[in-house]
C-alpha cells in the first residue's frame, strides 16, 4: 500500500520525515488488515460491523499518510525546481549584462578609433600694448578635428567688462598642436564664437574660461572646456539647428 518513491532532492531531516510517515503508513495498513482479519473471525454483526468501520478508518489513515507524504514530496521538489530556475536566471542576467558591458566596451573602442579629443593651454603675450595670449590647441585623440572653434572669455571687475576671443580652425590632424594669436576685446569679432563659452562664464575677475568645440568625420559634434585633458568631452548627435540641440552649437 506505501510505495510512494521518495524524492532524492531533500536534505537529512527531509529523509528522517519520510522514513517516519513509512513507518506510519506501514503500521496503519497492518493494523487495518488485522482489524479486518478479526471482523472475519468474529461472528457478532454488530462487532464486525465496528471492527470493519475501525479497519476503514485504519486504512483511510494509511491512505493519508501516504498522500502526505507524496504531498510534501512533491512541494519540496517544486521548491527545488524554483531554487534552481532562480538560480539560473541569476546567472543568465549576470551573463547578460557582461556581455552587454563586453559590446559596450567594444563599441567605445570602435568610437575613439578615429574620435578627436582637443585640449586648450594659453600664455600670456609679452607685450604690455595687447591684451592678448597666445592659445594652443593640441589634437590628443585618433581621429582628426574638423571646424574648430576656439572662445575664451574674461572678466576685468567691471559689471560691463566682459571681454572675449574667438578663433576658428579648419582641421587639426591626430598627434598635431595649433597656435593662434587672440586678442580679447568686445567688438562682434571678438564675439563670434562666445556661444561655446556663454554657460561657462563665472563672474570673478581676471578668470579666463576656454572651451573648444568641434566636429568629427561622422559630423558628431563635441565640446571641450579648459584644458582637462581626462575629461571626456560634450557629445551632441543630431543637427546644430534642430530646437533641442545645446546652445554651444548656436555660432558656427
């Protein structure tokens, strides 16, 4: 009558449990066969009738422990299975997302294999009759640097002293450094390319902000504040006059 086949997924006290309800299930279903062994015997209706509703109720146990015990097989399989499917969608995850950064790295390298990446340094002019520095911008990147546009703003401590320069290059080659004269000044040429600074002026005098922006061969737009060369510069994908391009793309 107990044949349930025990699972072979549980742990020591799981074992313990279904040896148990066995033994159960084996002694129920021996004391329903003796009871029913007696009813047979006995010759009083009234008596065999109680001692085959003892042998019923007996066997009914039996049948019980045995669909509990299949039961609780059967849920600590389940659980089993979950435990296992957790785990392995963990691991796809896991997988999944290392792959992802694997492509993501991949994709970046592809990028920066012909991307520009300019950065500014300047010095003053020696010459006291011109407000003047001489701007270097060196082409640290692989790739080259189309319509380059130099601005550098400062103010002198008047709430009208703001002064700019802009200069303008047509390309500058990977590994390769271009130096221009600027004088600052106020007049529209001057101005010309104050839109790539506009948002990073400060307010402190005698702080002169730069910034470059500039293109590569895949028309991708960037801008590079100063001179942080470990700083990734602006990126903007789409066309300078579309309404949500960055007002840095604003003069050209």
């Amino acid at each position: 009558m107990c044949t349930w086949r025990p699972s072979t997924m549980g742990h020591v006290t799981s074992r313990a449990r279904r040896t148990f309800l066995m033994i159960m299930c084996v002694l129920l279903g021996a004391l329903s066969i003796a009871v029913f062994s007696l009813a047979g015997i006995t010759k009083d209706p009234t008596a065999q009738a109680a001692i085959a509703t003892a042998g019923a109720t007996l066997a009914l146990a039996a049948v019980a422990v045995l669909t509990f015990g299949q039961q609780t097989d059967l849920l600590e399989a389940n659980r089993s299975l979950v435990e296992m499917a957790t785990k392995e969608v963990a691991e796809a995850r896991a997988q999944t997302e290392a792959l992802l950064a694997s492509v993501d790295e991949s994709r970046r390298e592809r990028e920066w294999a012909y991307k520009p990446l300019l950065i500014t340094t300047y010095r003053v002019v020696p010459d006291p009759m011109v407000i003047g520095r001489r701007f270097v911008v060196t082409n640290v990147g692989r790739g080259p640097a189309l319509n380059v546009r130099l601005c550098a703003h400062e103010m002198s401590g008047e709430p009208l002293g703001h002064e700019w320069a802009s200069g303008h290059l047509d390309a500058i080659a990977p590994g390769a450094s271009e130096e221009a004269w600027a004088t600052m000044g106020q007049d529209q040429t001057n101005q010309r390319h104050r839109c790539v600074v506009d948002d990073l002026v400060v307010q402190e005098p005698k702080t002169l902000v730069t910034a470059v922006a500039y293109e590569d061969w895949f028309h991708t737009h960037y801008r590079q504040p100063g001179s942080h060369a470990d700083a990734f510069p602006v990126e903007w994908w789409g066309e300078p006059s579309v309404v949500d391009a960055p007002d840095w793309l604003r003069c050209s």
